[in-house]
C-alpha cells in the first residue's frame, strides 16, 4: 500500500522542522532563549522545504486535485460551462 503524497509531505516537512529546533536546543543559548531557537527552526525548515521537498510538494498537489477531475464532466471546457451559466 502506497502512503498519500499529502502525508509523506506533511512528515517531512515537520522533520524539516524537528531535526533543526533540536540540534539548536542542543546549544547553551538557546536552551534559555527557546522561542528564539523555534524561530530559527522554522526558518531553516522553510529554506530546506523550498530546495528539496519540490517532488513531494507536486505529488501531493497533484494528488489532492485528482478528486476534481473525476467530478468534472467529460467534454465540458470552462467557455460552455459559462455561457450554460449565463443562458447565451
């Protein structure tokens, strides 16, 4: 069984999070100044998502927008549905 792209990507990006916020409580300053050190985390977590979570990012996406495309109708594009809509 194959995991959901949302979760493999939501995992790591809390890891992305974790593994920094930990080694950085590991450093005497930021065992007092702990809100600093989960603010330098989640920065260093932002920046490590962006370079090398893009593959996972775009599996998930893609994932999530297969629901969508089952319920659109076949041969529908968005110009008919409009003027269906507008009674022209």
């Amino acid at each position: 069984m194959k995991a959901r792209p949302a979760i493999v990507y939501s995992v790591l990006r809390v890891l992305a999070f974790l593994v920094p916020f930990a080694i950085l409580m590991l450093l005497p300053v930021f065992q007092e100044l702990y809100w600093l050190a989960a603010i330098f985390a989640a920065l260093i977590g932002l920046s490590l998502s962006i370079l090398f979570l893009r593959r996972p990012l775009a599996e998930a996406t893609a994932d999530l927008g297969k629901p969508r495309e089952l319920r659109r109708p076949l041969g529908a594009d968005d110009a008919e549905a409009e003027d269906a809509a507008s009674g022209d």
